[in-house]
C-alpha cells in the first residue's frame, strides 16, 4: 500500500454485466492500489435478476462494497422497441432519486462520485453535494471522441450517418467510416440517439474523463485531446487514460475440466470463441461458424448459445440434444467429429482464466472492449466479429491501429470457407504470428504504464490528489 489518503470514492454501474465489471475492477484498484474506501452504487432493474448474483466472483478487496440500490421498473416506459439505449438512461433516470438518497446516507460521505457513461445525469446530485465528479468510460478514446463530438456532427451533418459518402471527421483523430458507427448513431430519428447527443453534451460538463486505455495503445487520439485543437475546445477537462483495468485472473480456484484439457494441449494452439455477455448468432451463421472451426482443423474452444430469436436468455431453457449429445442447434455430429480437438462450454465461460491460459493463441470475439482489453493482457491475437453497441468501431481500431487482428468481410453471414482460412491464418500462418508478437508488444507497454510511476498509475494517483486538495 503505497498511499493512506481514506478517502472514500462513490462509483455508479449502470446496469449490466459489460458495465459493471468495469466498474468494480476500477474499485479494486483505486482500493488496492490507493488505499481508497470504495462504495459501488448498482442500478439494479425489477425485472432482470441483479448483476450481483451473476457475478460469481470472489468480491474483491475489504475496502470496496457493494451496494444495490432498490431496483427500478421501467417497465410502464418502454415498448418491444425500446433500444438498449434508451433503456439504460431509463433505468438510471428511475434510480437518481436512490442515488441521491444513497449518497446523503452514506457515513463518512464520499469525497467524489464516479460515474460510467449512462450515469451523466448525476451532475446535480454531484453538484448538490459539492463533490468533484468524474465519468469513468471503459472504453477506448476513440469511442469516446466519437461521443463527444457527436453533438457538432449533429449540427454539422444532414441525413442519417450511415448513407454518408465520406467518413466522419473527428479533428485530430481517425474518422469514422459510416458502417462503423455506434448503435445509437444508426438511426437519428430514435430516442436513444437524443440520449446518446445529451451523454455526449454532459461528459464535457465534469472534472476529468477517466479511460480504460493507455497512452501506448492510442497515442494519436490522446494527443487530440490533450492538443489545444478543436477536440480541447470540445473538452477542456482532463482526459486520464489509466488503463488496461482488467479482471484479475482467478487463480486458486479448483480446476475443472475445461481448464485440465487447456492443461493437455501445445502452446498457444487453440482458439478461444465467445462473443461477450450477451452475443448470440442466427442459426444460420451458428451452422456455418460450427463448420467453419471444424473445417480449420485448428484446436478450439467455443462457448456455445442457441440462436437469437429474440431474448437473450432464452438459451437457459430446454435445448434438445442429437444422439452424441451434440445441441439441435448445431450440426449433427459436431461432437463426434471435433471430439479431439474442440471443446464446447455451454452459455457461460470463465473468459479472464481461459485467455490467460498458455494453450490459448487467439481469440475470435465480438469485441466488446474488456474482452479486448482481456486478449491483449493476454498476449492473444483476435480475430473480431462485432455484433453490437460500439464494437464495430472496436473492431476497425483493432485492426488498423492496434494491429492484433483479422477481421471477416463484412457480410451478413460469414461463410464457412472464410471462417476456416481466418482460423488457418491467426493460428498457424507468418500474420497471425505478427499478429501476435504485436498484442505481446502492447501488453509489455501495458504492464509497464501500470507500475509505479508508469503512466496510467501516476494518472490515476494526480485524480486522488485533485480530489483531495
Ligand atoms: N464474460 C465471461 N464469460 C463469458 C462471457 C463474458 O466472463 O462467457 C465476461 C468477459 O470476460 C468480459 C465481460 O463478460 O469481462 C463482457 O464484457 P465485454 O465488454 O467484452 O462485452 P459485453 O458483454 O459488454 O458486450
């Protein structure tokens, strides 16, 4: 323990597994790192079962807690096409007055509140306290340029962003080609495009953005923030990239086994498939992906879900099995057939163990960023298949900035054929291992910015300075 400042910080998750990993490994480290008393506010909703429970983790360090807040119904707000978006606000909107009530609670009172990016309506609750506040986005500075510049796109740009002939400029940084734009950004006329142009408005308004990245995986869009450009007209306040915050890796629980076959197989052979909290594929581009792993004759391991009709946890009822015990959903036989070189987990990985195992060499993922951000703590290259939210914009970055990954053309089923040549390509030909030397690359600069006196640790112990002054 390097600092015994006690203070103590308030940090808001919004609902959802992706946000609130994030936010309790933030926690962890500002209490194991910092020495700071962590409270966790969650945002629960009446109709889902809390994060809390599905979080089968060890709860992390004695000075983080966790406390739930009563759970909102929204149900009254919303319709069948109400987008996740809107949902989200919803559902910290509800919460605001618990949050408020939370915080008047709390003893001793927190010294700052950090928020994730669905939690900026908290400004007046920050402001009423007069607390310093900050937004924590778990995410890359590229997404987060995009969303704080959306609302002059939004003045500058007639039509809807995806029928552009030109990519988006952003000063200073990449632009965004129209097909990669985030969820919210696909359809102007929907409500949770207003919600993301407020969120984009209210990030400028707190006193520092904190990044889940680091000064060596996006030097280009840093300095666009830092430089006295139109970006730094945009956002005056700091912009603290201190990550990567991962999860640590669990590793004194009993081994299973999944873990003892990872244990059989050579170094770095086998392929990692999984696609995040919540991805599942149409059953056709299932058919085709089984076939695709099966024709690569490469190792793998695959966490399988039914298709998507609709709710993403219908996979947790009844799914008929063929006669080797191989899902209905997937081609008959499979089992059989891969018997020696795949293995299947059904619905539900232990993702940070698995990547970090020696066997693993690649990992085809939706790219959500903490499972980018685990890959690359990893050492394991991608290949990255985005299905949602803000992951095809991940996905061009992974590919032509970070240079750790393949990407399949951008159709609406990937054929098997494709499937295989990638897989062949990432596991055993001359790219893949470029591939992989550069995700090492990123991860030694990774590890180095975390020490003591690296950049994301100084960064993070100048935010516990400012809030203790
Ligand atoms: N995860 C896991 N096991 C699974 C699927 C996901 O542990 O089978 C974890 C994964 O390690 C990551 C998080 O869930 O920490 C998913 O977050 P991400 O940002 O990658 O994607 P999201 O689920 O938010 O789309």
């Amino acid at each position: 323990m390097e600092n015994s400042s006690n203070l103590h910080v308030a940090i808001l998750s919004s609902p959802g597994m992706g946000h609130l990993i994030p936010v309790l490994v933030l926690g962890n480290r500002l209490a194991a790192q910092q020495n700071v008393k962590v409270t966790v506010l969650l945002v629960t909703s009446a109709v889902s079962p809390p994060e809390s429970n599905l979080l089968k983790l060890p709860l992390y360090h004695k000075l983080v807690q966790i406390m739930e807040l009563p759970p909102v119904d929204i149900s009254h707000l919303v319709d069948h096409s109400t987008k996740v978006v809107t949902q989200l606000c919803l559902m910290v909107r509800s919460a605001l007055p618990f949050i408020r009530s939370a915080i008047a609670a709390m003893d001793p009172r927190p010294e700052a509140l950090f928020v994730d990016l669905f939690g900026t309506e908290t400004l007046p609750i920050a402001a009423e306290f007069n607390i310093p506040k900050y937004v924590y986005i778990p995410s890359m500075a590229w997404f987060t340029a995009l969303t704080v510049y959306c609302p002059v796109l939004d003045q500058e740009i007639k039509g809807q962003y995806v029928d552009q002939p030109a990519p988006l400029r952003i000063p200073g940084c990449k632009p965004v080609r129209p097909e990669d734009v985030v969820d919210p950004m696909l359809d102007r006329n929907d409500q949770q495009y207003y919600e993301y142009i407020r969120m984009g408005k209210e990030i400028p308004l707190f006193d520092g953005i904190l990044l889940n990245s680091w000064e060596a995986l996006e030097p280009t869009t840093l300095k666009a923030f830092r430089d006295n450009g139109i970006l730094r007209s945009v956002v005056k306040i700091p912009v603290y990239p201190i990550g990567p915050l991962r999860r640590p890796v669990e590793t004194d629980s009993p081994k299973n086994d999944l873990i003892g076959w990872l244990d059989r197989q050579p170094k770095e052979s086998v392929i990692f498939v999984s696609f995040g909290s919540g991805g599942t594929l149409s059953a056709e581009q299932i058919t085709e992906l089984a076939w695709g792993l099966e024709l690569s004759r490469q190792r793998f391991v695959w966490v399988v879900r039914p298709p998507n009709k609709g709710r993403v946890d219908e996979a947790f009822f009844s799914v008929a099995n063929g006669s080797d015990g191989t899902p209905d959903y997937l081609p008959d036989g499979f089992l059989t057939r891969t018997r020696d070189v795949g293995f299947l987990v059904p619905m539900w990985s232990q993702q940070v163990e698995i990547l970090n195992h020696e066997a693993i060499g690649g990992f085809l993922s939706h790219c959500g960023w903490n499972s980018t951000l685990e890959s690359i703590t990893s050492n394991v290259p991608m290949i990255v298949w985005p299905l949602y939210a803000e992951q095809k914009i991940n996905a061009t970055f992974l590919v032509e900035e970070a240079g750790i990954a393949l990407r399949p053309s951008a159709k609406e089923v990937v054929r098997r054929d494709e499937i295989a040549s990638l897989v062949r390509k990432l596991m055993q030909g001359k790219e893949g291992e470029t591939l992989r030397n550069r995700a090492k690359q990123l991860n030694m600069m990774a590890t180095e910015g975390l020490r003591h006196g690296g950049t994301s640790h100084k960064l993070m112990s100048e935010i516990l300075a400012k809030i203790s002054s």
